[in-house]
C-alpha cells in the first residue's frame, strides 16, 4: 500500500490517510460571507477523491478582516450553521474537515482604516497604521470567538493562518514587527498574541478539540534568525498542545514552474528538532514519489493546493499510474475570472 495512504493518529484526531487539502479561497462565496451550493459540491467532490484531511479556505474572523470579496465568514453566529452543512456533507465520505480561520490586517479588503503589527507602506500609495494594544486585544477575542463557533459547528477542527503575510504572521515576523511594546522585539514578544490566543482557543473550545497550525518556515528577511524564532515558537506550539503545524513558505507563488517539494529540506531539520509535533508539509507537491520523499523524511502528512483544483481527482490518477499532476505552477486560479463554479484554471478554459 502506498504510505500516502497509511492511517494517522494524531493528539485527538484519527485521518484515513496522509493526505490533507491545503487551505484554498475557491471565490465561490456571496459578498454577504455565505458559502454557496458549488463550494458543498467542490468539497464533497474532494471528500470522495480521497483526501483524508480538508481544510476550507480562510475564513474571516472579522468583518474588517476580510481579504477577499467572496470570503467564507465566521465572525458572527450566524455563519456556524454553513459550517454544520459543509461537516454533514464531507463526513459521509469518511474525511475531516477542519476550518482555517484569518484577518487580513492590512490586506483587508473594503476597508478605509488599514492597520498592521507596524505602520507600514502598501501597495498603490495606501498605508497602515500600528494596531493599538486594545485592537490587538479584540482581534484576539475575535479569533477565539470564531474558533469556538467553528466548534459549535461540528467540524472536526480549527486551523489557525499565520502564513502568507496575513496579520498574524506578520508578528513574528521581523519584515513586518517594527514594535517596540510587549509584542515587538524578542521573539518572546513576536510570538506572544500567537500564544494568546492558542491559550484562549483551549480554554474556550477544550484542550481535545483539534487546534492547527499554519506557519511559514521561511522568511524574505534575515532568514536564518527566522529560522531559529521558527525553533522556539514550534516547541511552546508543541508544550501548548496543538495537533499539528502545517508548514508553508512566503514564496510558493514565484517558484520556478518545474520546482517540487519546495521547503522538503528545511522541513526535515526542523522535523528532527521537534520530533514530537506531528508537521504537515505543502508546496510543490505534484507526484507520489515527491508525497514519499516527504513522509520518508519523517514528515507526518502531504499537503496540496493548486493541484486539487486542476484535478479534484489527482490521488486516484497517480495511484493509477499518472506520473505527476497536470498543475502549470502558472498561479493563474488566483487572477482568472470564474469560468464555470469552481474551476479558475487554464487547463479547464473550456
Ligand atoms: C487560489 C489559491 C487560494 C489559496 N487560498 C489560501 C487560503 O485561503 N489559505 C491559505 O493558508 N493558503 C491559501 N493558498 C495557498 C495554498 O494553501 C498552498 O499553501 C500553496 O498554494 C502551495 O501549495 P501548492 O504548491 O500545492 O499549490 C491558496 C492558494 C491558491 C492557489
């Protein structure tokens, strides 16, 4: 048997295999926060493909949080009954599901008032301000709020996004962390609303509900203190309980087309250095041997975006013998305008 498809027992939750969806905007939602009758059908059909693991799209957990129009919401109670509906309709298949949550800080769209860990200076002339210590607080409450609604859902899980530039994982890091009070400087400081609110989401939503991660493992400045911060924030994540860390980078968009298995190498080290936390990797992979390189390395579970939205279906072509997935690298399902629900990729222009 393949060993993508070898059973994992997590802290708190079992998965059917070592396959996990990564978190992916699918632009299918109303403006109103609500998940559509096409974003159920892309779901189930990657619950029936095979995929033991599936995390939604980011979900916001503020209205001033939101980075897409089209943005599945999760900032007031109303929103947990579309959650409930998504958990009834990927269980049947024997999948997981698990919801990521975000704020997009001062990549909020529709939002006058931009404001980040640090002022900063945005694209076509905007600018940020420096959240103050109260909107930090509330931002926290926000995110614990919207785990525990998640929770109420029913979904077997929350992941939380400090990935990709958005506002958490502008804290710890140094290109965005220009601050100077308690959560700025030492990386005690940068970590420390992360670790609030992990402490928060326990003690609201219970220490055996699954709580994930996702995380850079890279930084575009002074990588090589990143990676040492990255050490010690994996360990007290590993101390405070989480049931894995999904580890991502900042740069999967401007990889070389032919790339694969993008970060395997640093992955693996910091694999070795926290043994005990289970960590899931995703970038680059696109064929069975890059999915055994990974686990072979001792990384717990394979995590895939893009290649799932240009074949739903890639698990069973590779165990059927296609040698790798179709995907172009090209990003393109982040621009196309919609062709047909659910699909914004060029080999589907049809
Ligand atoms: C269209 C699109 C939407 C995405 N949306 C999210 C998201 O909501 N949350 C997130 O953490 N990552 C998001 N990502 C990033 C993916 O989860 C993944 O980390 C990245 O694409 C690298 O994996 P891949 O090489 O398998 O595509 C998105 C990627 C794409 C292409």
């Amino acid at each position: 048997m393949a060993k993508i498809l070898e059973e994992i027992h997590l802290k708190h939750m079992k998965i059917k295999n070592r396959i996990v969806r990564s978190a992916t905007h699918c632009f299918l939602g109303t403006k109103e926060g609500a998940m559509t009758e096409a974003e159920y059908a892309m779901y189930q059909e990657l619950a029936a493909n095979d995929v033991g693991l599936i995390i939604t799209g980011h979900c916001s957990v503020s209205p001033t949080g939101m980075a897409n129009e089209d943005q599945t919401a999760i900032y007031d109670d109303a929103f947990i009954p579309q959650l409930k509906k998504l958990h009834t309709l990927v269980s049947k298949y024997g999948a997981k599901v698990v919801a990521q949550i975000n704020h997009a800080g001062p990549r909020a769209v529709n939002h006058e008032d931009l404001a980040g860990v640090s002022a900063a200076e945005l694209k076509k002339g905007k600018v940020a301000r420096e959240l103050t210590i109260e909107e930090i607080a509330q931002i926290k409450t926000e995110f614990i709020n919207a785990a525990y609604r998640v929770k109420q859902s029913g979904l077997d899980g929350v992941q939380l996004h400090v990935a990709h530039s958005y506002l958490l994982s502008q804290f710890i890091d140094t290109t965005f962390n220009h601050r100077t009070d308690a959560y700025g400087g030492t990386v005690e400081n940068r970590f420390r609303l992360i670790r609030e609110i992990v402490v928060g989401i326990k003690e609201k939503c219970g220490e055996e509900f699954p709580l994930f991660i996702k995380i850079n493992n890279d930084s575009r400045t002074d990588d090589l203190a990143y990676e040492q911060d990255l050490l010690y924030m994996l360990q007290e994540l590993a101390k405070l309980g989480v049931e894995a860390v999904e580890l991502s980078g900042v740069d999967f968009i401007s990889q070389p087309r032919t790339a694969t298995n993008y970060y395997v190498e640093r992955i693996t080290k910091i694999k070795k250095a926290v043994p005990e936390l289970p960590i899931i990797l995703v970038g680059g992979v696109r064929s069975l041997a890059d999915m055994d390189q990974v686990l072979e390395s001792g990384i717990d579970m394979v995590s895939l975006s893009r290649p799932f939205i240009c074949e739903p279906d890639i698990i069973q072509r590779l165990l059927n013998g296609q040698e790798k997935s179709k995907c172009l690298n090209c990003s393109k399902c982040f621009a196309l305008p919609r062709i047909k629900p659910g699909i914004r990729c060029v080999l589907k222009r049809k």
